[in-house]
C-alpha cells in the first residue's frame, strides 16, 4: 500500500500530444542510428510508444526525465530487437559492407552520407552505436546520455569521441 | 581520410503516414484515470504481497486458521513517513514483480472507476457519507470527480519466489519460513472518491474513502512482517527491528518520503494527526524548478484522506480543515 501512495503523489501529469509531437521525431531517428534502415526504425517506434502508453502509470518522475524514461523503453526495445533476429543488412547495403573492410573510403565513395553512415554505423560496437544513436538520432545531451546509460557523464563523452574517431577514420 | 564524416545524414522526420498511423492506434487504446482496474490491484496487490509475504512469519504451528480468525488491519491508523533513498528506489523498481509473484496474486474482483457529477452520486456509488472543503483558494473551482470501484485480491505465499525476492534485493539475511508456503492473505481496497481542483495553472486531488483491509492469518507475527516492510525500504537492519517492534502495526501505516521530497512533519488537521511531505515540481525535461507540490495525509474516524497539490500548503491546510 505504500507503493501506492508513492505512485499517487509521483505520478507525472503528461501531455501526450506534446510528447508524441516533441519525441516521435528523436526516437525515430535514436532508431535510424541504431538500426539503419527505416522499415526497423518504424517498428521500433511504434513498439516504444505503446509500450510507455501501455506502461504510463509506471513512470516515475523522481526516478528523471521523462524522456529519460522513455529512452530506456526505446532502447530495451533494440536489444530485445537484436537478440529476436540474426543480424539482418539491407539487400542495398550488403554489398557495401561486404566491401568495406577493404577499402571503405573508395567503397563507399558516390553514396549518399546516409547510407555511408548507416553502413559504418554497423561496424561500430553494440555500446558505440547506441550512444552515437543518443546522442545524434535523438539529439541527447551527454549528461542526459549518462543518465539513461547508468554511465558517468566524463565516460560517455569519452566513448563518444572514440567511436566518432573511428567513424571519421572510415568515412 | 576523404572528409569529415556527416554525424547528422542518417536525421530526419519520420513518414507523416507513418506518424498519424501510430497515433491512431496510440488514441484507440483507453486512457486517463480508468485506467483497468486489474492493473491498479495487481500492482497493489503485488506491492503488499513482497511487504506481507516476505515478512509473514508465523508465531505459531499451526496455520490453518479460518477466515473468522483472521486479524483485520488498518482499521484506525496513523502515518509514520520513511524516508526512501533513490538507490532503494531503484532496487525495488528495477524488481519485475508481476513476473516474480503474479501468478500468486488472485483478483477476486475488479471494478473501474466511474465519473459523477455531484457529493449525492459519490456517496451512492462509495457508500460513504462523502465530505467536500466549503472553504477554497481564491480562484479554485472544483473540476472533476470520480468514484474508483471495490477490488479485492487473494495473495498466496510462495516461499521460493519470496527468498528470489529477498535476495534480489540483497536482503538475503532475512529468513521466510517455509511454514508460510500456501498461505494466503486477503486485500480489499474500498470505494474511494477522487475530487479534482484547479486554481489557474495550480491543481489539487482531494481523496478520501476507508483505509485498505488486509486480512492474515491469525497468528502472523506484525512486527517481524514491518520489520520486513522498513528493510525494504532502505532502513537498516538494527534500526529497522528496534523501530519495529516499537509501534503497533495494526495502526500504523508506512508512507516512503520518495527522494524528490525535500522535507515531511506531522501536522494536525482539526484533531487528527496527519503528515506532509512537500517537494519541488522540475520541468521533466530540463528538471528546472517550476514550483512546489505537497501532500497532506490524514486519518480520521476510520477514513483516511489525503489532498495531492501544486497549491500553497496553507490553502491546502485550509481546504483539509474545512471537510464538511
């Protein structure tokens, strides 16, 4: 019963048009990052979404942002993804990862960015890419990132930057 | 290295079809405070059944008790606030509850929450004289009302599942007695009715109805089963078993003072003792201070009550003392 109480005076009064209109972009794009390829971001959003509407009353504005909240949604969503199916590249891009680690800068010259980045993306660990999707899909801050990863703040941008070294190393 | 890798290609918005596809669906499902109530009790219930189930420890042999043995709860009660640290917060949230005891919880029955529009309707629906503030902050109107339904749940020990429970949350050195398996413990969560304020941008819920009843076995020892209850909630373990045994918990009634409060004392409204816990509303997203919030607690003649604002206290206190 106390749980309850707790719940009660915690409970977040949410305006769900302004969260969808503020947030279906970010964690879209969080996914665009994390997964490449549309068709998976958009199942991934909507996964997320009615997972935090079906789950509303369990968040708790004492345990942060609701956005902090709504990215951890999102990215158990990615890792319940990843594990579901055997990693799957877009017929387009296959070719073009086939032949990246050869010669990516030659390969992947006369690509759009887009289908560059989402290529190298892949490359990266399962931790880079997801803090590059925070951080750049959903346009995180990495104080914010350090919270929704349990990370401390110095560390996030520390992987940042490595993982973006590398990026730039293939790009 | 050819250029500069472009970090922002891959952003954009998503598909208009896509995003008006989903907040259909979103707008299909229900929403708002009726929400089902097998959720609310399950929840309920599951909370209590860590709290009961993991502190049941019974006194004597035998446990076959009937239900006209059965000790009847929070009857008359009184607030104790235990402060709650984030990391306990955490470590009790991060539990997945529902899979750990709730096929061991039995809703018996289940009622939604209704709307009304007048006292005369909240005092049939509940079947309680309902009691309103005559005196208001300047400029508060009253802006909704609603009964919540009856519910009541069976909760069934299950000592395996309760020691997972226990060391899940590193409070291992607490023993379940395997006697408790299959025992069972009975919560019923009377009408209440929720009354709605809004002063400007400021609200209030106003709360009231007769406490909860948790019925056990005879013979449940209340004070290693509070014991328990404090544990989980952070207190330490010497700390937890002096301050256990020395309140009498058919009456008392726990409330965790959650982190984001910044301070509680007890206060008294008319004569009845109650507790306020007050603390900061942050912008969720910048966690800027935008104003204060409280919570006023109380008891009386078997009710309780309980008014949640973003009001000034004093407006708040004056509201409580005006019930009539």
């Amino acid at each position: 019963m106390p749980g309850r109480i707790v719940r009660w005076i915690s409970r977040e009064e949410i305006n769900w048009d302004e969260v969808y209109a503020e947030q279906l972009p970010r964690v879209f794009n969080f996914f665009r990052y994390r997964c490449g390829n549309v068709a998976d971001a958009e199942d991934l959003t909507s996964i997320t979404f009615e997972k935090a509407w079906r789950g509303r009353d369990r968040y708790r504005r004492d345990k942060g942002a609701f956005s902090t909240w709504l990215y951890t949604i999102a990215r158990n969503a990615a890792v319940d993804h990843y594990r579901a199916r055997a990693p799957v590249v877009p017929l387009d891009e296959a070719a073009l990862v086939a032949t990246l680690a050869a010669t990516p800068e030659d390969q992947t010259a006369g690509r759009s960015d887009a289908a560059r980045l989402a290529v190298l993306l892949q490359t990266l660990s399962d931790r880079d890419r997801d803090l590059i999707a925070l951080k750049y899909g959903a346009e995180m801050s990495n104080r914010d990132i350090a919270h929704a990863t349990g990370l401390s703040e110095s560390n996030v941008g520390t992987i940042l930057h490595r993982a973006v070294q590398a990026l730039r190393e293939k790009w | 290295m050819a250029s500069e890798p472009n970090l922002d290609a891959l952003r954009g918005q998503p598909d208009q079809e896509f995003a008006d596809r989903l907040r259909a669906r979103l707008r299909q499902q229900p929403r708002g405070r009726t929400r089902p109530a097998r959720g609310v009790l399950t929840k309920l219930a599951a909370g209590v059944a860590v709290a009961a189930g993991i502190g049941f420890a019974l006194t004597i042999p035998t446990v076959r008790a009937k239900a006209s043995s059965f000790l009847a709860l929070f009857r008359e009660v009184s607030f104790v606030a235990v402060p709650v640290s984030p990391g306990e917060v955490e470590r009790v949230n991060g539990l997945d509850l529902e899979h750990l005891i709730g096929d061991r919880v039995q809703v018996l029955e289940q009622n939604a929450s209704v709307d009304v529009t007048s006292r005369e309707q909240a005092s049939q629906a509940s079947g309680f004289t309902v009691v309103l503030p005559t005196v208001l902050p300047e400029g508060a109107v009253q802006t909704a009302m609603s009964v919540g339904g009856r519910n009541v749940a069976r909760i069934t020990a299950d000592t395996t599942r309760l020691k997972q429970v226990l060391g899940a949350l590193g409070l291992s050195d607490l023993e379940v007695p395997d006697e408790l398996d299959g025992e069972t413990a009975m919560i019923t969560v009377s009408p209440m009715v929720l009354t709605g304020y809004e002063q400007g941008e400021r609200k209030a819920s106003f709360i009231q109805g007769p406490m909860p009843e948790v019925l056990m076995p005879a013979g449940v020892d209340l004070a290693q089963l509070g014991e328990i209850g404090l544990r989980v909630l952070g207190m330490p373990a010497d700390e937890a078993r002096t301050f256990a045994k020395s309140v009498d918990w058919r009456t008392t009634f726990l409330v965790p003072v959650p982190p984001m409060a910044t301070r509680f004392r007890q206060t008294l409204v008319g004569a009845s003792r109650g507790i306020v816990i007050e603390g900061p509303i942050r912008d969720p997203e910048t966690k800027a201070e935008k104003g204060n919030w409280n919570l006023l607690l109380w008891s009386q003649s078997g009710r309780v009550y309980g008014i949640r604002s973003t009001m000034r206290l004093s407006d708040v206190m004056a509201m409580a003392n005006s019930l009539q």
